[in-house]
C-alpha cells in the first residue's frame, strides 16, 4: 500500500508495473491511497518506485485508445457491428 498527492493515472500506472492489478482510493487528493488488487503480485516497494518514477498522462484517451485497451480495433468493431 502507498499513500501519495502526487496525481497519478492509475491505469497508466498500472500498466507500468506490467498491468498486475491496482486498486485505489482518490477521495482525499493529498492521500491518494494505492494498493495491488487482490492476486496481484506487486510488492510495496515495486510499488513506491513505480509512483516515484510516474508522470500521469490526464488526457481523455480516444476511442481508438479506449477500444485497444480491451484488445479491439476500431475496424474490427466496425466489421462486428455490420459496418463497411
């Protein structure tokens, strides 16, 4: 478990650690607390480097970007769903 008021982009920094599992909790901005999920193999220390070495990307991801994430292209939906 890491507490920190850095901004973090959980999924970003997720995918960081080689996309294991985070969970967390951003109600209070100055102690965001950041955990592995349960079955996550992270330790705490894998953790701390990894949000001291974090720079969040905050931008809105793209359809594209949102549709990769689950391992699907924008193409392949469109053949999914009947489309040319």
């Amino acid at each position: 478990m890491a507490i920190t008021s850095k901004e973090i982009n959980l999924v970003q920094l997720d995918k960081e650690l080689g996309s294991k599992g985070l969970i967390a909790n951003f109600e209070n901005p100055e102690a965001k607390l950041i955990k592995a999920a349960d079955g996550s193999d992270v330790t705490e220390e894998q953790l701390e480097v990894a949000i001291a070495a974090h720079q969040a990307v905050l931008s809105e991801p793209t359809v594209a970007e949102k549709l990769a994430s689950v391992g699907l292209s924008l193409d392949e939906l469109r053949a999914a769903l009947g489309g040319n």
